[in-house]
C-alpha cells in the first residue's frame, strides 16, 4: 500500500478516476476541499469551497458533479485556489436544518446517484434519503427514505443491480436493487450484506470487473469483498482504522484508491486520515462521466 504523499484529510471521502484528466479526485468534507492527484506527475492539490462536499463524480467534457451541504452543483477547477461551484438542483423538500448530501457516484449511463443525511450521527435521526440526477430530468423524488447515513452506492459492470448501505451503527446493512438502466429506477430492495456481527461498518464502496462489491469497514480497519451473491469472499487488511471509500483507477483500472477518517485513537495517529493507493489483484470497471 502507498500512501498520497502530504496529504491528510480529516474525512477523506469520494475518491473517483478520471480517465479523460488522468487523475484521482477526492473530498475532505470538514474542510470543504477537493482534492486531486496527477498520475503522471505524482502532484497533489486542493480546491477550496464555499460549503462543505460530500461526494464528486466526473463531468463529461471536464469538472466534477458533486453533492453538498445545500444541493446538488457543478464544480470548476481552475488555476485559482477556490472552486466556482453552480448550483444545480434541491430537493423539493429541502435538505432541512443539520443535514447535508453525503456518498454519491454515477450509474452506467452517467445519471448521478447521491444521497442525504443528518449530520448529528448520535441523533440517530432516520431522515435521509436518496435521490437521482440528470440534467434533462433534474432531480428526482426520493427513491429510498429512512436513512441514517446513506452510503456505498455502486453499481454492477452491467449496470443492472445498484447497491446501497447504510453505514450507522444501527444499521450496518447493505441493500441490493434490480436496476432498470434504461428509466434509472430501482426496484426490489433486498438484503445483500448484514455486518451487524463484522468489526467494521459499511461505508463508501465500489464493484469490480468480476461483478464483485468492495466496501469499507469504517472503524474496523478494513475492506470487504462480497461476491455477487452476497458471499464475504475476502477481507483486506488496512492500515488506517477507520477506511471510508474505495475506488478503481488508474490506467489499467487496477488500482484501488482509499481514502479514511480520523479516528483520534493513538493506535491510528499514523494512517488516521491517509489516502492510500494499492493494487488488489483484480480490475476495475470504468466510471461513466455524469452526463455522458
């Protein structure tokens, strides 16, 4: 496992390739940064925000989506520090006082999925909900409500299942959908992961060229790999305690990026907040650019 060199986030989140720039990108939610790696160069640098940004997808022909404290916005990164960000869409009903939109990624026809929550995670509030967007339809009603803190959205090489978790610890539970890739709609909620009796909570995930799901064990010190269907198959060591998103990229999309949270525990006082580069075994699939 490498680690980004000068980086440390306080909650690193969102981690997404762009092949078109050859890049990694990724969010620092407090700071209300985006982050990018060059990996050609091996350079880092940030984007400042206005508002705090939860989750980034790339934008076809250049720029991120992302979803942020008030809404859903386009994303400019230019030669300046600071990002021009325009706001794209709310939810009709508003996000509401203490919340904010949290994990989110493009399906395969590059409509952007992403997600809210109460961002008091002890109130244990089951207020959010998961919305989709596309620029011919704007933004829809919620598909899935009752969240806690929505999280690991991904989606089969194929497009046909969307997975969804929710990372809480009263939840723990990752649900699986039958996708319908032509309107966007999911259907079929069912159970596909419980890991209310593993150490570690499922946040931000990723699928694999074999159809397989990857998803963060948040407090646990690792990720997990779960076939598609259902079965842990493999449980990967990490050095930070509290991983929080996983993403393939890279070239030959065999690079698995992870991002992570600071736990404040001395035992992760080195990897607490590292974003990590490693090279798991198997492929990726290629990320469609939001409006592709």
């Amino acid at each position: 496992m490498e680690r980004v060199s000068g980086v440390s986030c306080t909650v690193g989140e969102s981690p997404t390739w762009s092949a078109a720039d050859n890049a990694w990108y990724w969010v620092d939610i407090p700071a209300k940064r985006v982050w990018r790696l060059d990996a050609s160069s091996g350079v880092s640098r940030y984007w400042d925000n206005a508002e705090m940004v939860a989750c980034v997808a790339a934008k076809a022909g250049g720029g991120l989506i992302a979803g942020m404290e008030t809404g859903i916005f386009s994303l400019e990164l230019g030669a300046e520090r600071g990002a021009k960000a325009l706001k794209l869409a709310t939810p009709a009903s508003g996000l509401g006082e203490g919340m904010r939109f949290n994990d989110g990624r493009c399906d395969r026809q590059g409509r952007f999925w992403a997600g809210t929550m109460f961002m008091d995670m002890g109130a244990a509030r089951a207020v959010g909900q998961l919305y989709r967007y596309d620029a011919a339809r704007g933004i829809s009603a919620p598909f899935v409500s009752e969240l806690l803190t929505q999280n690991g959205t991904a989606f089969s090489p194929d497009g046909r299942t969307m997975y969804l978790s929710d990372s809480h610890p009263q939840r723990r539970m990752v649900w699986a959908f039958d996708y319908d890739i032509a309107d966007g709609v999911p259907s079929n909620r069912r159970v596909f992961a419980d890991l209310t009796a593993e150490v570690g909570r499922p946040d931000g995930a990723a699928v694999d060229a074999e159809g397989c799901y990857w998803v963060c064990g948040n407090d646990g010190g690792y990720i997990f790999r779960f076939t598609p269907d259902g079965k842990l198959d493999r449980k990967l060591v990490v050095p930070m305690l509290k991983p929080s998103m996983c993403a393939f990229g890279g070239k030959d999309l065999d690079t698995l990026m992870v991002t992570s949270i600071v736990s404040g525990k001395p035992e992760d006082a080195e990897w607490g907040g590292a974003v990590a580069l490693l090279r798991p075994g198997v492929k990726g699939v290629a990320e469609t650019p939001f409006g592709a």
